[in-house]
C-alpha cells in the first residue's frame, strides 16, 4: 500500500526505505511558481521578503510538482541591508551591527504570542497528509550577516564575546520557536545557517567547538520532532562536531563542495542525506541532463534508504520549468523501491 507524504518522508529521516523516493524542497521561489503555474499577481498572497505561500498554495504546488513536504518560513529579522534583485529576490548588503551599541536595534517578534503563531497554526492545521518543514535561522547566520563578512570576521578575534551574545539573542528567540513548533504539529524543524565556503568553513574547528556547539545543544533541549540541518560548502571539518547532535538529516551536500556519494557513505549509517540535484543543471541545461543526473542520484543514493532527493539548494527562480518538471518525472519514473536502475 502507497504511504502518505508524511509517513514516507518520516521513514527516510529514519533512514529506512520508504515506498518511494521522497522529494522535499526548502523553498520553491514564487518567481518560478509564477512560470510553472501561471499565477498571476492577482493570484499572489505571499510575500517577496518571506517568500510564503498560504497553505493552499502550498499544496498546489506540491501537488504539482509532487513534492512531499510543504515548508514554512520562520526566520527572525536580520539587521542589516537589503537589496532587491530583477527577479524580487531579496540580497543582503551592510550590516547595521557594527558595535555593542548598536545591540539596541534588535527587535525581535515575540515568539511567545499566540497572535505570532495563528497564522502558522492554520499552515499547519492545513498541512493535509504532507509531511510539515518549519524553515528557521539558529543564530549565527543573523550575527553574520547583521555585522557584515568583514566585521563578523574581524569581531572572531577582536571582539568574540559581542558575536556570542548576538548569537545568544537569536538562540533564545529560535529555542522558544522550536519548542512551538514541536507542539503544534511540525514534522520537522530545519536551521539554514551557511557556515561554509565551498573551500571549507567560515572558521576553525576549535572556534566551532567555542562557540557554537554549546549553543547548538541547547537548540537540542528544546526540540522534540526530527532536526534537518542546512548548510551550504565544505562541512567535512564541522561534521564530527555535528555528528555529536540529534541532528537527523543534512541538507543540501553543495556539488561544488562535496560529494554526496562520498558523504552518504561516510554518514550515512548516522544521517539522512538530502540533495542535491545541481543548479547549473537545472538552470541552464537540458531535461536530459537533468534526467541522467536524478537517475545518478537515484541508482547511487536511494537502495539503502536514508536519502531524500532535493535540489542543490532550493527551486530558485531562475531555473528553467522544463528542466524542474524534467526532475519531477525522473523522480516518478526511477524512485518507486526497489530501487531497479541498472
């Protein structure tokens, strides 16, 4: 008997094998909906900052695509500088955060509001049999990008306690948050905060260890529901520390950066891996392409369970329809188990 979304999603994050390949994405950007769906601006509810879809739309994207998980976005405000790109994407620019002084500006909603969590409980209340992903930030992503690249960097050494207590504002915020999020009917709670080029990492192990591991378990106390963590880059240096977590699944295994084969087979007696059908490919090859690359994925990763397909980051919206919907049918026609690709 086919499983639902959320029952097969549960057992990848279980690393066992489900009925069939599960697909999750962390976003598919409106622009692309827009393309795929032909939406109109009439049609249009959500936000370009927060890019979310009502649960309705939700789901009919996911029906679309075939999608198994639908994905909220619940991310504190980060303080620094925005700048709107052609396609609405929002990019951040200077920080505002450029001196103990300026910890004043961080305002926070409260996460302790039942006002704050209505609409999410209707998302959720929504969710009908896919499997519910509460997108958030844990807090180093919001210090990097509100003190800027260099400051953060400079602040490593100069000034290490002002980024733990940035660091310290946004866990408080993301431990209430998580444990919400586990009540109401989440079933799975994802960070994204990138701490890696795709060289290596945005600092030493030991500075790892310093600052964030502690902070990382705290996070851990307060979650009861499965935690898919995100990072873009080269995660190998961090991935021991990590591995010591109750972290489920790891997201996205960047191309450029990792093998995700070599992953799997490193970590995969321990994590779901998601990934990471290639964004070139996506945005700038051929259905075919992205046919033999999902089939790779598929006949490498998927036999053993413990993998969720996904794109190499998130359905952008400079990727081309064809190509996603070229992803969505080599996922329907190789990922039904057992997995049978010669």
């Amino acid at each position: 008997m086919d499983m639902t979304s959320q029952q097969r999603v549960t057992a990848a994050l279980a690393r066992t094998i489900p009925d069939r390949l599960p697909w999750c994405e962390l976003l598919v950007d409106p622009f692309l909906t827009t393309k795929m769906l032909g939406w109109g601006p009439e049609n249009q509810t959500f936000s370009l900052e927060d890019q979310q879809y009502t649960v309705a739309e939700a789901r009919q994207v996911a029906g679309y695509l075939g999608l198994d998980n639908l994905a909220y976005i619940l991310r504190a405000p980060v303080y620094a500088h925005k700048h709107k790109g052609e396609d609405g994407r929002l990019f951040y620019g200077d920080g505002m955060i450029k001196s103990r002084d300026d910890l004043s500006l961080i305002h926070l909603p409260d996460p302790r509001s039942d006002a704050f969590w209505a609409p999410v409980e209707r998302y959720v209340q929504g969710k009908g049999d896919y499997s519910a992903w509460l997108i958030t930030r844990l807090g180093i992503m919001p210090a990097m990008l509100g003190m800027g690249i260099t400051g953060f960097s400079l602040a490593l050494y100069d000034e290490p306690d002002l980024i733990a207590d940035i660091f310290d504002i946004y866990l408080e915020w993301t431990c209430t948050v998580a444990e919400r999020a586990s009540a109401i009917g989440f079933d799975a709670f994802v960070t994204t905060d990138d701490v890696a080029f795709g060289s290596s990492v945005f600092f030493a192990p030991s500075v790892f260890r310093e600052l964030c591991l502690a902070r990382y378990q705290e996070l851990q106390r307060h979650l009861s529901i499965p935690w898919v963590l995100h990072s873009d880059g080269n995660m190998h240096p961090f991935m021991p520390d990590l591995l010591k977590l109750d972290i489920v699944a790891f997201h996205p295994v960047e191309k450029a950066a990792m093998d995700i084969r070599e992953t799997k087979q490193r970590y995969g007696g321990r994590l779901c891996i998601i990934g990471n059908v290639d964004l070139n490919t996506l945005g700038a090859g051929t259905p075919a392409e992205v046919e033999e690359e999902v089939k790779g994925l598929v006949r490498d990763l998927a036999p053993s369970g413990g993998y969720i397909i996904s794109s190499g980051n998130s359905l952008a919206g400079y990727l081309l329809p064809e190509n996603v919907l070229a992803m969505r049918d080599a996922i329907r026609r190789y990922g039904r188990y057992p997995i049978t690709i010669a």
